[in-house]
C-alpha cells in the first residue's frame, strides 16, 4: 500500500523548487514542465497542487518571504540575540538571503499589474516594518515615534539589498552590516556613527 502524501508539505516542496529557478534564472525558468522537472516529477503532478502557473509564482514569492520570516523568528528566539543583528536577516548577507531578494525583485514589476500580489507584497512589506518595530523597540527602548522609525529602517535595509544584489563586490556581508547599523543609529536618532 503507498505511503499516504502530505498535500500541504507537497504544494511547499514544489513553491520551494520554484522560487529557486526564479532566483537562478528569473521568473521566466519557472514554467510548469522546468518544475516538474527539477523535482522529479511529471507537469500533470505540479497542476494538480496548483490550478495555474500564476498560482504557482505566488506560491514561490510567498516561499521565499516565509523562509525570510522563519530565519528571523529563529534568530529573534535567541535571548542573546542583539535586536539589529535579527534584522540583518532581512539583507542579503548569505546565500538564503540572496536567494530570497533575487526572488522578490523578479515580482516587483508583476505587482504593478497584479493587484493580488501587490496585496501580498503589502501585507509582507508591513510584515517587515512590524519585525523592525519589534526589534527597535528591544535596542532603543525609549525612543518614541517607534513606527515611523521602524518603516525608515526597512527602507533603509532595502536600499542596502538593492545595492549588494547589484554590486555584490563593492557590498559584501560587512559592509551590509556596517552601514545597516549606521543607518539604523541615524534612524533612531543617535547622532554617532562608529
């Protein structure tokens, strides 16, 4: 008799074989018949988890934010995690988080004609600002006007991404962390840059 199949872990394995095509080679590679392919399976096994390619695209973007999501709260569970660092988790500073970038930069201009994905990315976009006011509040707590600061410094580590995923030379880990942790010293008003 087959072992009985985990629906729900199945839809995750072929979201996660998605979004690493679309990080490899854009959104483009992710077709139906490359899935299939990467994971070993036929076209008719990945149509019957999802009804249609855009079902699958949003499947992988919402992979790749809920990795993001589950390396932070790994970090954040540390009780000698410093609160800034947990928020470099949201940088590209090792492969997951290179990989997770390259993924959400390939739907960015998707969301402007897709209105359910540009809900999604709103909803992970305030997402990230709420894990921002979550920790800043552990690293500044008596700074006020706590979620305006916290919108700035996910803009801040957007920026950084942005920059190291297109001049990865110039904007290794180091310094990814170092002018995270200038701007955020700015941002929560502490005038000394070290």
């Amino acid at each position: 008799m087959p072992a009985p199949v985990d629906h729900d872990e199945k839809r995750r394995e072929i979201a996660a074989i998605a979004a690493d095509l679309i990080a490899e080679r854009g959104l483009e590679a992710a077709t139906i018949r490359q899935i299939a392919a990467r994971a070993g399976f036929s076209t008719t096994v990945v149509t019957h988890y999802f009804a249609n390619k855009r079902a699958l695209l949003r499947a992988a973007y919402r992979h790749a934010a809920e990795s993001t999501q589950q390396r932070f709260d790994a970090l954040a569970g540390s009780e000698l995690s410093d609160p800034l660092a947990r928020l470099e988790i949201l940088l590209p500073i090792d492969e997951d988080g290179r990989r997770a970038w390259r993924v959400y930069f390939q739907f960015w201009p998707m969301a402007d004609h897709d209105p359910e994905l540009a809900e999604e990315q709103r909803w992970w976009s305030a997402n990230a600002v709420g894990l921002a006011r979550e920790a800043l509040k552990i690293a500044y707590p008596h700074v006020d006007d706590i979620d305006r600061r916290a919108t700035m410094a996910v803009s801040a580590l957007q920026g950084i991404a942005i920059q190291s995923l297109f001049d990865p030379d110039n904007w290794p880990a180091e310094r990814q962390r170092e002018f995270w942790r200038a701007n955020a010293r700015l941002i929560m008003g502490d005038r000394a840059i070290r």
